[in-house]
C-alpha cells in the first residue's frame, strides 16, 4: 500500500528560512526519488498552503519525514502520513 505525506508549513517561519533550506531539502529528496521510493511530491498552488508526496509504501514515507531538512529545522507545523490506496496501480 502506498502512502502520502502531507505538510504543513510553521506559520511562524519566513520564506527566507525555508530558502535557506531547501538546497538540502531537494538533495535529500532527489535521493529519495533516485531510489524510486517516491512518486510524486510538491508545494501546494498558493504560497504557505503546505505540500504533499506520494511513496511507495509508509515505511519509505516515514523514513523521508525522519531526515527531511525542512521538518529537522522546524519548518514543518505538522506531518500527516497516511496509507493510501492508489486505484490506477
């Protein structure tokens, strides 16, 4: 069973900080991707709504929330995992 990530932004943090961040966010995640552990993942439309990923299975998606720079510097409010079933796999 897969499952999906979602994020929530602290609300507290600026741009700034989470720009600061993301060079290490995107090649922790581009390992991820390499690995085929992750299916799909990115922001929101609208700036501060948050973002999403899909991974193969919860296992993969919790390991990714474990090492994620953005939730190991408190840029993340809160992360919400939850198992999905995927009707087109």
């Amino acid at each position: 069973m897969k499952a999906v990530i979602f994020y929530e932004h602290a609300t507290d943090k600026t741009m700034d900080e989470f720009m600061a961040v993301f060079p290490r966010h995107e090649e922790f995640e581009a390992e991820f991707i390499k690995s085929g552990k992750v299916l799909g993942t990115g922001a929101f439309g609208n700036p501060g709504e948050g973002a999403m990923a899909i991974f193969v299975d919860k296992e993969a998606a919790e390991a990714f929330v474990n090492g994620d720079p953005f939730v190991q510097e408190g840029l993340i409010a809160k992360v919400t995992i939850r198992e999905w079933n995927d009707e087109l796999a």
